[in-house]
C-alpha cells in the first residue's frame, strides 16, 4: 500500500499528517507544517484562506499613543503607585496580609472530545475503542478517562485508559482504549479528567520515507527518523491510526524508534505493528511522532 499523502485539510485548514493547524509560507502556494515540518502545496482559493488566519493569529499592532495620552498614562501610573503606597503605610502598624500568587485557571475538560466510540471483541474480551482531540487551544498532558458502567440502573464498574501518546498539541489527537466488565452491562458513561497543562518540551524530530507495509494480513508503519535539534532525543515514540473505508478507526499501533537518545542530526529507522480491531480494509492511515525533553 502506498503512503497516504500530506494534505492541508481544505475545511478546518489543519495539517492531515498531525492535525496541527500552525504553518509557514515558504512559497506562493506552499506551506509547511510547523509541528510535523509536511510540506503542502495548495489551491490558490485555499492559499487565500490560509493567508487570512496567519494575519489573524498575529499579534496586532497597536497605533501610536498621542502626547496629550501620554500624559494622561504619566499620571494614572503616578496615582496607581502613591494611593497603594499611601495605604500600605496607614495600615502597617496593623500588620500586611502575606499575598499568594493568582491561581491558573483550570483547563476546560469539555473541549477534549471523545469521538468514533466503538466496542470492540478482541481474544474474547470487550474494549471501548475512541479518538481523543485536543480542543483546549493549549498543550496538554493527556488525561485519563473513566467509563463507568451500568446494567439499567445497577451500577457494576468503572474501568480508566489512558492513550498510549504521552501529550496533544491543539488540534492532535490520538486513541485511547479501556477494557470493559466481564459482566454484561446496558449502557456506559464517560468522563474526561481535568488536563493539565504539558511540562514537556517537544524535540525537533522528524518522520521521513514513511511507508504502510501489509505482510501476511499484518500491518507495519516503516520509516525513518531524524533529529533535527541541537540537543539528543529521548524515547521518539510513533503512535499509528489505520481506518477503513467509511473513515472510521480500524486499527491502532504504538511504538519507538531505534535509537535512543537519537543525537543532533542523527538518522534511525522504526518500525510499528499495528492491530486491527477488525476485518475491515485499511484505506488510509495518520501517524504522529513524539520526542519530549
């Protein structure tokens, strides 16, 4: 099977290699992926569009302040600083209160959305198979999930999974599986953990000649890897998706390049074998590529 090719999704204008929608122009109708480094040509109407959200992601300009506003800045920070200053020393002799640092807001866990839920047999026992997108905007360690279950009303288990990938820039996503009950149950609920916010730093790897390989009705993904980065990579992991005609998700695979630490400009090779969570045939299939530091 060939590779699938690297498109810029044409509705969500979102990298189709790893869902990033971050890109650089480097030509009249071509665009790199910031995440991924996919380079894509594009239509000239879809330039235009991807013209327009770079100007808006850009920080905008602020006109100039006139003298006479200067002024008027001049003397409000002058009150902002005296009135405080002024009220820190009438109250002194009743001592300060220690102040605390404003907490975060917590991040939002209804905008990572759970899609293409299926329950799956595999060696006689029952999975709930998903996609998990990050939504938030911000970079995330991935959450766990927790299915609870139920026969009617009764309430039998609840069973966490977590994806196999270890963060989700905004727009990535990934799967993510969890084992149901041998008991028979009627219906499950699903509930996504607060994220927190990534501690990682991404290392500038990258994915190169990158083939899906059928052996004896087993799926390989098969590639290269470089480092392009001054510093060594750690643990490049590569998480597969394979999906079957009708777009739905019909197998997955997880695993890690050869070298490890990778050093600054170094090349290796994976090689992932996927499972399939079916009989279905694969028509195309997503890969993302993960080094963090």
């Amino acid at each position: 099977m060939t590779p699938k090719p690297t498109t810029i999704n044409t509705v969500t204008l979102t990298c189709s290699a790893c869902g990033s929608g971050q890109f650089t122009k480097l030509d009249a109708n071509e665009y790199r992926c910031n995440h991924c480094h996919a380079v894509t040509l594009v239509e000239d109407n879809v330039a235009q569009r991807l013209e327009k959200l770079l100007r808006n992601i850009q920080a905008p300009r602020h006109p100039p302040v006139k003298p006479a506003a200067l002024v008027a800045i001049g003397l409000a920070v002058a009150a902002a600083i005296v009135i405080p200053l002024a009220g820190s020393l009438m109250s002194s002799s009743r001592g300060a209160a220690p102040s605390r640092p404003a907490a975060a807001a917590p991040i939002d866990a209804s905008l990572v959305k759970l899609t293409d839920i299926q329950e799956i047999k595999t060696r006689g026992r029952t999975q709930l198979v998903m996609i998990m997108r990050n939504e938030t905007g911000r970079k995330i360690d991935v959450p766990r999930v927790t299915a609870s279950f139920f026969q009617d009303e009764l309430s039998l288990s609840s069973a966490s999974g977590s994806a196999p990938a270890r963060s989700l820039q905004p727009g990535e996503y990934t799967y993510l599986t969890i084992s149901a009950p041998d008991k028979a149950y009627t219906r499950y609920a699903l509930q996504v953990a607060t994220p927190s916010p990534a501690r990682g730093t991404n290392n500038d790897v990258a994915a190169s000649k990158v083939q899906l390989v059928r052996n004896d009705g087993s799926y390989r993904l098969v590639g290269l890897i470089r480092n392009q980065g001054a510093t060594p990579a750690n643990s490049t992991q590569i998480t597969v998706m394979l999906y079957g005609a009708d777009g739905r998700l019909a197998g997955t695979g997880n695993g890690y390049a050869t070298a490890s630490p990778l050093g600054p400009g170094a090349l290796t090779s994976f090689d992932v074998r996927c499972e399939m969570l079916g009989d279905a045939q694969v028509a195309s299939y997503d890969y993302m590529v993960q080094s963090e530091s």
